[in-house]
C-alpha cells in the first residue's frame, strides 16, 4: 500500500464516519520525536575503586613534587 492509498482510505473511513455516525473528525499535527540522549555508563564499583586509587596516588605524589 502507497502513501496515496493509504491518504486515500483515510479519507473514505472519514467520510464513511462522518455520513453513518455524523461525528466531527480532528486531525492532529505529528508530534517530533523526542530527542536522543547519549548514553552513559554508570560506574561499577572496580571503576570507582580504580578512580578513589588514582586520587590516593595523586595525593601521595603532589607533597613530593615542591
């Protein structure tokens, strides 16, 4: 089925509404599709123990650099 036929049979099933139940048909703009966000991981707990090591480092070697 084509667009056109599918416009096409829209328009039939509303007309057919309108005539049988006499009711009042509103059409509606598309809504945008949300945005994306990136995805990010979450920390596992190795990744924070690996991250709390490198600040212990860090904070070993910055007295000793003066």
């Amino acid at each position: 089925m084509t667009k056109d036929e599918l416009r096409a049979e829209l328009e039939r099933q509303e007309q057919r509404y309108k005539d049988v139940y006499g009711g009042e048909v509103t059409t509606y703009a598309a809504q945008p599709e949300p945005e994306r966000k990136p995805w990010r991981k979450r920390a596992s707990l190795l990744d924070q123990a690996f991250a709390q090591e490198i600040q212990k480092i860090e904070q070993e070697l910055k007295p000793e650099e003066p």
